[in-house]
C-alpha cells in the first residue's frame, strides 16, 4: 500500500492509503505512525523527484523523508532481528 506520494506538485502522506494530507502538515504522532508501517511489509512511496515537487518546503520534507525511510526499508530486516534479540535476551534475563 503507498503511503507516501507526489501529487500535484506536492507531497503527501497516508496512513491509511485512502486519506491523504499534505507533507507540510505531518505530525510527531504521524511520523511515528510512518515509521511503524515502513517497517510493516507492504509499505510503498512514489521516488523522489525534485522537478515534481514545486514547492520548496514540500520539496524538502518529501526528500528528506524518502531518504530516512528509504535507508529504513534497506535495513527493516536487520532491524527486525536485532528488536527480536533484543527482547529475547531481556525476557531470558528475567525469567531466569
């Protein structure tokens, strides 16, 4: 599901991929809400291209978030494993 996009010039963000909002307008709590669901398994966005993002703070915040969730995605997998161990290792930790 695409929950980050470029359209008419702007860029925007879903979390539910039907309601749309303007990039501009995204919050902490949204924010958080993204990360949770590019580290889910079906998380798309459009590729950043600046020629199609007029607005210059759109423009910023769109590049810097397809960056950050781009190199999340490269590592989701090891992220994952590494949560997991982490938990594993804290819940031995205290049965034991």
């Amino acid at each position: 599901m695409k929950h980050l996009r470029i359209d008419s010039g702007k860029g925007q963000y879903s979390i539910d991929g039907t309601v749309w909002t303007d990039l501009d307008k995204l919050g902490k709590d949204d924010l958080f809400k993204l990360i949770d669901l590019a580290l889910a398994d079906n998380f798309e966005m459009d590729s950043y291209v600046k020629e199609q993002i007029p607005n210059p703070a759109h423009e910023v915040i769109y590049r810097n978030l397809s960056t950050k969730l781009t190199e999340l995605l490269g590592k989701r997998d090891r992220f994952r494993d590494e949560s997991q161990q982490l938990f594993r290792e804290a819940l031995m930790k205290y049965q034991g």
